[in-house]
C-alpha cells in the first residue's frame, strides 16, 4: 500500500531527530550497527531470498550470492568508516613560517549530511536496495535512510526492511533512523522535503533524470547521485580477434544473458573486425540459443525493453543476427551493424536494451576503433579485448573520457565491491560523475567537509582534539599519521 502525506512528513521528520540524537555517535558504533544488519540480513535469508525469487523471477543461487555481496558490503563500509578515511580528517597546526605569511590553526573534518532519500533498483533486489550500497554508505556516513521501496518487489521491500528496523534497534541506534516509504508519490515528495540533504538514485535514466531536475528545482537544490543506464561497449583489436575470437563471441554472449541482460553494466555493443561472416554468426547463433527464454523482473520492464528492441531492430542498417520479439519470455536477440553507420548515426551507441540483446559492430579500418569511441556518450563501463604490447593508448585515453571504469580482457557485467572500484561516469551514466555508488568511496557521497579555524583544544569536535580520542588516521601538517587505518 503506498506511504500516505502524513506518514512520508512523520518519516523523515523522525529520521531528522534520529540523525541529530545519531550524528555524533563513533564511528566504530556506526560499525556495529552495520555489523548488526549483516547479520540479521544472513539469519533472515531462508524467508528473504524465496520472496525476491518470487518478485523477481531470478534465480535462487544469484540471489543468494546477492545477499552474501550486500552482507559483506556492510560490513567493509562499517570497517572502513571506523578506520575513519571517509572523515578526511586534515589538521594544519598554526605556522608563523608559512611560506604565503604566517597561517592560523585550521582543521577540517567531513561531517554527515542529514536524511537521506534512496531509490532502489528493481534488477538488484539486494545489493541496489532497500539495504544495498546507497543505504549502507548513507548510515555509515553517519546519515540517516528514507528508502523509497521498488514497486518491483514490495514484499521483499516491507520484509528487508524490517529486519534493518530490528537490527539497528538491537545494536543501540536511535529509533527511525531507517524507514521506508512505497509509491510514486512519496517518492516525488521525498525528494521535495526540505529536511532530505541528499538523493541516491539507482533506474531509469527517465526516472532519474525527472528526480534529478526535481531536486535541482527545489529553493535549496540538495545534491542527487544518480546510477542510470549504460550500453558499455566492448573493442575488440584485430589482433585479439585473430588470436581469441571464438571464445571472445562465446564469452560476451554469456555477458549479456546474466540476469536475462538486466544488468546495468551488460556490454550492449561489440566492436569487432569484419573478417569471419558465416563463422561468427554459427557461434554467436549457438552461444546465444544456450539462454532460455526467461521471465523478466516485471511487466512494465518486459514493454520497455521490447519498444528499445523493435527501435532498433527495425533501422534499416540494422539486421538481425538471432533472436525476434519474443513473447513473455524473451530470447537472446543479436543485432548486427556497421562502424561506418556508428559514423553517420552516433545516437545508436547510446540506444539501452534494457533485457537480452547487444549489437556487433564490425570495423573495417583499424582507426575506426579510436573514431567509434569518440562518439560515446558517458558509460559506467568500456572495455579493451587486446593482447599484451599492442599499442592501445589512444583508445585507452579516449575511453577513460567516456566511462568510470575501463577494462581489460574481462566483461564488465561484475561489480566487485572493493576500496578502488568506480561505479560511475558522466552523463548520462550519472548525475555525478566525480562520485561512485559501489565501493569504499560511495560513503563520501553523503558528507560535507567542514574546517574549523582558531579552536582551543577542548572545544574542538573529538575527531580533531590533538590526542586524536577517536583514534582515525589523520593528515597533519600535510603528512598522513596515527589511526587503525593507517
Ligand atoms: P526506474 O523505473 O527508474 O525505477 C527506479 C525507482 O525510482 C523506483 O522506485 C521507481 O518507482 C522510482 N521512480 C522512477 N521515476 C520516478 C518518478 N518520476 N517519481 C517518483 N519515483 C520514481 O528503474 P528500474 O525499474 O530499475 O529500471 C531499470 C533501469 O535502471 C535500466 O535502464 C537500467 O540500466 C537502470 N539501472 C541502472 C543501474 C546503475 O547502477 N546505473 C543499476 C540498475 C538498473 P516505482 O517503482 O514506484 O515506479
């Protein structure tokens, strides 16, 4: 049932009081908390995982790897804020020998936001969700999480949720620091609320672009991360093609049919030399028939996805490798064109197929592969299929341009949650491209730095007394010291 006015205000009025009763708790009680949802999400998984099978039509053992990944990401952001890196702590003690004149004591700290407002994905019912990385990073920030439930899976919603509730309520965290909200509606007015600071956005490229431009609209505009759609291409050299082409085919085609093709970072193109005609189609044709059709997360996906498709699919410089409309259940659908009509169309390379279809593009002169980079717009991912002491450096340079993360020899579609990943990129993969939604780093998206200029000692906040009480690594004088973490 959708959230009414009244309960979306009572919400996030809560979730404020529990942020100011919550922002100075330590961050190794953040830890705990997050420690606490890990473990109840695990406990709670025999009754979890069946409902999003049943709400989402994917498969019981990607669901639970899915829910191990979203255990393990609470439990490396609840470490890594009590290492205290997301703080930034940077302390300049007062220099009468600074080289521009003397310099006061200056020391800087990022500080939570306040309440955030989250959007969950409908392809990750787990890791993208209700406690996926955008919640996670928010709490561990020291932030409090109105979570707007998918309506793709409501039930898993309602149920997540209230372990999340039960758990922070046990580990000692203040009551509505987490809650959730379900309808299009109060998603709009939870992104209106003056006491939101901040939106975390992971769909549609509509959907976030509408939320986006409502935020940027408010009298005070709040910053709005939004993950939205990628077609991550993938550029094969000539030399990789001759050396591994057949299992470069097999292994893209298995690519796209993860997850039936829903995943944001599925390689939509392949740019490939055009040299193997009858042979290629032979193994493309097998790879792809190993993928049965299969259900969709839900209706409205299944119609979106097959409006992209037929769009597509019926320019006529595009032909049909494998594949058709499909029913309820769509087959793997296999396009074909040319880098030359990528030269004189460039808006197709930015065409999503949200579902199981990608396009090969075949190349017929070397520089076409740098020239069909060029015209990308921002991704999540490109990738380089190449082999070792190719000179690649142009296309390297051109891709890093484009995407947030570039691969080599490998497909894009895993998202390991790690210190270095990058999940991200310009426009229109993001709405802020310097920022990442997986990843130790996704939980400075919800801080704010703020320096503290000419404080006695003892009226500085703890996290920058000189005895350093919170025992966090710290830049002082410009030198990294002290701390767990360092
Ligand atoms: P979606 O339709 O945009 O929905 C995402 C969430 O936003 C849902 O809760 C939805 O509410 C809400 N929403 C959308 N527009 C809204 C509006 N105008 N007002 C209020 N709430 C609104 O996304 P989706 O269903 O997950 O669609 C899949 C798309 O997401 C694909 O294009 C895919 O590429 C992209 N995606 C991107 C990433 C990434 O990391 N970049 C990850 C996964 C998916 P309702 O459910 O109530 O409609």
């Amino acid at each position: 049932m959708d959230t009414t006015a009244e309960q979306l205000l009572a919400r996030v009025e809560q979730a404020h009081h529990a942020f100011e009763a919550a922002r100075a708790s330590l961050p190794s009680e953040r830890e705990r908390w997050l420690v606490a949802i890990a473990e109840r999400l695990e406990s709670s998984s025999d009754e979890l995982v069946p409902l999003a099978v049943a709400e989402t039509h994917l498969g019981e053992p990607r669901l639970r790897g899915e829910l191990v990944r979203t255990a393990f990401q609470l439990r490396l952001l609840g470490a890594e804020i009590r290492g205290g890196g997301p703080l930034d702590v940077t302390i300049d003690r007062a220099d009468p020998e600074w080289g521009m004149g003397p310099r006061p004591d200056i020391r800087r700290v990022n500080e939570p936001l306040g309440v955030v407002g989250v959007f969950g994905a409908s392809n990750f019912p787990f890791a993208f969700s209700v406690i996926g990385g955008d919640s996670a990073s928010a709490l561990a920030a020291g932030c409090s999480v109105v979570h707007k439930a998918h309506s793709g899976h409501e039930q898993l919603a309602k149920r997540t949720a209230d372990a999340v509730v039960e758990a922070l309520s046990s580990a000692g965290a203040p009551a509505g620091v987490f809650a959730l909200v379900n309808g299009e509606e109060s998603g709009g007015m939870l992104v209106d609320h003056p006491l939101v600071q901040a939106v975390a956005f992971t769909g549609s490229t509509r959907g976030g672009r509408a939320l986006f431009d409502r935020a940027a609209a408010r009298s005070h505009p709040i910053p709005f991360y939004g993950e939205l759609g990628s077609t991550n291409p993938v550029f094969v050299t000539r030399l990789a093609w001759e050396r591994r082409g057949d299992a470069i085919l097999r292994e893209f085609v298995g690519s796209v049919a993860l997850g039936t093709g829903q995943f944001c970072t599925k390689p939509g193109f392949i740019v490939v030399p055009a040299s193997r005609g009858g042979k290629v189609d032979r193994i493309l044709r097998e790879a792809a028939s190993v993928m049965p059709p299969s259900e969709m997360l839900t209706p409205r996906l299944r119609k979106s996805y097959g409006d992209s498709l037929a769009k597509l699919r019926d320019r006529p410089e595009i032909e049909v490798i494998t594949g058709g409309a499909g029913g309820d259940k769509p087959v793997m659908t296999l396009l074909r064109t040319s880098a030359s009509t990528i030269c004189r169309a460039p808006e197709i390379l930015q065409h999503e197929m949200f579902g199981p279809a990608s396009v090969v593009v075949e190349y017929s002169d070397d520089s076409e592969l740098v020239r069909v980079a060029s015209l990308l717009d921002g991704q999540l991912t490109t990738t380089i299929q190449g082999e070792v002491g190719e000179d690649v450096d142009d296309l390297r340079r051109v891709l890093s341009s484009k995407s947030g993360r570039v691969l080599w020899n490998g497909w894009p579609t895993g998202v390991s949650v790690t210190y270095a990943q990058q999940h991200g990129g310009p426009y229109p993969a993001t709405t802020a491209s310097g920022t990442t939604s997986v990843g130790t780093s996704a939980i400075r998206r919800f801080m704010r730095p703020v320096s503290y200029q000419g404080f006695p000692d003892d009226q500085l906040p703890e996290v920058l007394r000189d005895g350093n009480p919170w025992m966090v690594e710290r830049r002082i004088d410009g030198r990294w010291s002290g701390g767990r973490g360092a």
